[in-house]
C-alpha cells in the first residue's frame, strides 16, 4: 500500500469515508445514512453540472434497485446458485428487471412492484442504471467484486481518479453494444479488485481512495468552476437536439449538459434544435467541457453547454424550403440522429444568413475564424520558417511559444548504437532515456521545398524521425506550404497518408485553417500521447 494512501486511509478522514462504504447485512437500517454521506462525495462534480439526483432520490433509486435485484434472486434460484462470478453476472444482468416499488393498497404492510421501468431486453436503459445497480450490488454482496461506479453523466472523472492511482481501465465498448457495455461493468470491477488485492486493501478502502483521496489529490472538483468568459476559439460547429421537456425549461437555463458528439471540444460552438412539436433551431451556445464518452449512460456522449444565445427560430420546414438548408445532408435526412452531428463552416454561415433575414444582429454570435498572421514575411533561410510562420502558426493552434513546454527543438534519437537524428519540431515527447524518445507528432522544416524532388527528400527526412519516436503523423513545411502525414497502418507509406497540403495563404481561410485545428490543434495532439 502506497504510503499516502496509508495516512489517509489512517485519518480521521479516511475512516469516516471507509466507514460509509461499509455495508454490513446486518446493518442495513444504517444504509441510508451511508448513503446519504457517499452522495456528498460526488454531489458537486454530478449534481451541479450534471443534473444528477438529489440526495433523497440517490437513496431512492439504490433502494429500488435493491429490492429489484431482491427480487429477482427469489425468483431464479437457479441464477442465485451460480458460483462462478463472470457467469453469475452475465445471467443476472441479462434477466433482471427493475420496478417501482409501494404498497399495493392502503391498507397493505407489504412493499411489492408496481411496474416496470426497464425491462430485461432494455440493455441501453440497464446500462445507464449501472450506477444504482452497482452501488447496490456492492452493499448486498460484500465477498463480491462488485464496485460502485457513480458517475454516469461525467465518467471520465471516474477514469482520472483510476489513472492517479495506477488503475489501466480497459476500453469502452462502442455504443451500438450495449451488451458489451453492461459486461463492461464487470471488466472494470475485475480490474479494481486485482488493484486492491495486489495493494492489500479492502473494498471500502479501494472506494476511499477513488471517492475521497483522489479527487482532492488531483483537484478534480475544481473541473466544475466552468470559465465561460475564458473559452478558447472554437475549432467545429455541432448540431444536437432538445426534447420537448428541455424546449419547456430553456428559457430558465444558462447552462446545461446535452448529448454531443465525443469529438467535441471546449469551446465548440453548439446549434441546439428543439425536436418535435417545436421543431425550430432554437439557440446557439458554446461547449464548456469536451466530450464525454459516459459507458453507463443513455445518450452515451455528452457535454456541458453554456453561454446560451437564444435566435430566431428557424422551423423544420423553413429549413427544408431554403436553397442551401434542404440540400445539407442532416436535413434532407429529417434530422434523424441529430445529436453530436458537425456542421460545415458555410452550413452555419448560412444559418446566420436566415438569422439575419429575421433582423437578428449575428455579431453577438460566435464564428470560426481564421488566424491573423501576417504570413507575408520575408522568408531568407530555413530558421526564418520556423520563426516567422511556423511558430506563430503553432500559437494560433493552441500551443506555447515556449521550447520545451509543448514542443522541443532538436530532439536527438538515437538508431542503433551510433546514428542520431535531429527532428527540428517535436510534440509531446515523452523520454524514457536521453536516447529512447517517444512523441505522438513531429514537424521538419525546410526552406524550399521547390520541387517533388525536394518534397520527397523531405518527407523521407521527417518518416525517417517519425518511425523511431513511433509518431502518429508528421509535418513538412517550407517557406510556401505546409504538408500533414497520418499514419492509417502499422508504418508511413508515402503520399496516401497525406490528409493536409496547402499553403500558408490558405490557412487565411477559416475551412482550412479548421481542417489543420482537426489534425494538430494542441488539444488533439495532446491526447494522442
């Protein structure tokens, strides 16, 4: 057991925590009051910006899912009797059923269910009860490797806290499996109890830690205090939908979560249509967070909206009689699987067209727009490049203009026991020794690359740096273009990986000046690490 760990855990603190996460049969009538202790630990980072439950509904939904999976244990003996966990799990998640539960009269003592609000066929729904499932499961089972996972809206907080601790989670399941999903759960509790063994710790321990240590740890509460006056530019344009219980609620609301797509990025602007009976884009609102792929959750992929700017309404039929509207893909579809689609820089611009022709002043709504630099200089020599229209370029990609923060300069790496290479821009490196560098990007500079003589020579230069760093792509540029290479298979394999080639003039240009923010902005580049 890690030191740290071991004083928390020993605190006054860490008792109390480890306290609340132990759930003794013959102690349930503390249950709610442990309950009521565990959602405080994650009533901020769900409640506040994720619409989660209130306390008394948090106890609520555990119980209902007690007495379901009560239930149905008295039901299926024969699932009861399984010993062997993976197959126990697999037939308890594929059958059980959850219900309301009451007294069926008034006069009548007993609570039995009322009805059912997610059927056993219902994966999606069961998989985006996980959270009440789980804590509920791990309070009735304690010998089991059952563990709470409660966050269904914002579960990458839960991956943060494991990866602090050391904790390898596996992938998540894509989202048109929602059996995978569900057996995804058990995946997880198979690795964190590995993890608490290996580290002699108790379950409650282990749920300490992740719920309590953790996130003061590595301040993951402070992820709420949304900077909405401090976005960064956005980079893509989505469309997604409101119901009709979310059109009733906007006019009171500033911020929200709505279902987007996972490749949304903080600052992204967000166009939310209102689906039938409004049936009208209603507003325009910004991406506080990025995208979360959320394993226990129904719409799967959400993000934090904010800084709401409410437009003229433009109606499903005036989009589908507009010259340029009817024909964008999205609409000619009828909106069908609106949420987290991306728009088209000209498709937004025509928007703002329609927004305009109902007399609403677009100035006060956010644009992509192109970077201001002055790509005009006088470029005499290679060192002019990188400094007067690379490194620029770089800053209005999201990166510091610091060698050694974001990038670094002359990287050597070594081939075999005596050849070096010197890679003029790397990204992210990650060295395990002077010689052993790891980076997921690179950028080779040269002066003139006048010819496809030279081109080739250049690309051959930079795969040369990029095999051995195990880069994901790489970039050539010269005083009048600049080139990105994507590696699709297990090695670079000459122009069919080229996915950018323009010039610098080009990138004046907000669609292309985008498209290069989709490959190498900061923010992607730092999560191929």
């Amino acid at each position: 057991m890690n030191y740290i760990h071991k004083i928390f855990l020993e605190s006054p603190e860490g008792k109390a925590v480890v306290d609340a996460f132990t759930f003794k049969a013959d102690e349930d009538e503390l249950w709610d009051k442990k309950l009521e202790t565990i959602y405080s630990l994650v009533e901020k980072k769900e409640k506040d910006y994720y619409n989660a439950y209130s306390p008394d509904v948090f106890v609520k939904l555990f119980n209902l899912a007690y007495l379901s999976i009560r239930d149905f244990l008295n039901q299926n003996e024969d699932v009861a009797k399984i010993e062997d966990e993976g197959e126990f799990y697999s037939q308890f998640m594929g059958g059980i059923e959850l219900y309301y539960w009451g007294h069926e009269t008034e006069e009548s003592k007993e609570i039995v269910p009322l009805s059912v609000f997610c059927s056993s066929g219902d994966l999606r729904l069961k998989a985006s009860y996980i959270p009440q499932l789980s804590i509920a499961m791990y309070a009735m089972w304690e010998e089991s490797l059952y563990y709470p996972i409660l966050f269904n809206q914002n579960y990458q907080v839960f991956e943060n806290r494991c990866n602090y601790l050391g904790i390898e989670l596996p992938g998540i399941p894509l989202q048109k499996n929602p059996d995978l999903r569900l057996l995804y759960y058990y995946d997880v509790c198979c690795i964190l109890d590995k993890y608490r063994a290996e580290n002699e710790l108790t379950k409650a321990q282990l749920c300490a830690l992740l719920y309590s240590f953790a996130p003061n740890a590595i301040g993951d509460n402070d992820d709420n205090k949304v900077q909405v006056d401090n976005l960064p530019a956005p980079t893509r344009i989505w469309l997604t939908g409101a119901s009709k219980d979310d059109y009733k609620a906007m006019p009171d609301i500033t911020e929200n979560v709505w279902a987007c797509n996972e490749a949304t990025r903080r600052g992204d602007i967000i166009v939310v249509y209102a689906v039938a009976p409004n049936s009208c884009i209603h507003s325009v609102w910004r991406a506080g967070q990025d995208g979360n792929v959320n394993p226990f959750d129904y719409w799967c992929n959400r993000s934090l909206v904010v800084n709401k700017i409410e437009v003229p309404h433009i109606s499903f039929k005036e989009l589908t009689e507009d010259p340029y509207m009817k024909n964008v893909s999205i609409v000619r579809r009828k909106l069908r699987g609106i949420n987290g689609v991306e728009l088209k820089i000209e498709d937004y611009n025509q928007l703002l067209r329609m927004f305009e022709a109902k007399g609403f002043d677009t100035s006060v709504l956010p644009r992509i727009e192109a970077p201001e630099i002055d790509f005009a200089k006088d470029c005499k020599i290679e060192k002019d490049v990188e400094e007067k229209l690379l490194i620029p370029l770089l800053e209005k990609l999201g990166y510091s203009s610091e060698d050694g923060k974001d990038w670094t300069r002359q990287v050597i790496v070594k081939f075999g026991r005596k050849e070096k290479a010197i890679p003029d821009f790397v990204f992210f490196k990650d060295a395990e020794s002077q010689y052993q560098v790891k980076a997921p990007f690179l950028i080779e500079a040269k002066y003139d690359m006048y010819n496809n003589n030279e081109r080739q020579k250049a690309y051959n230069q930079g795969m040369s740096y990029a095999n051995p760093l195990s880069a994901k792509m790489f970039g050539i540029c010269d005083k009048n273009i600049i080139r990105i290479y994507k590696r699709k298979k297990e090695a670079f394999r000459g122009e069919q990986d080229l996915v950018f080639d323009h010039t610098w003039y080009d990138l004046l240009k907000p669609e292309i000046f985008n498209e290069l923010q989709k490959f190498i902005g900061r923010d992607v580049v730092a999560k191929m690490k």
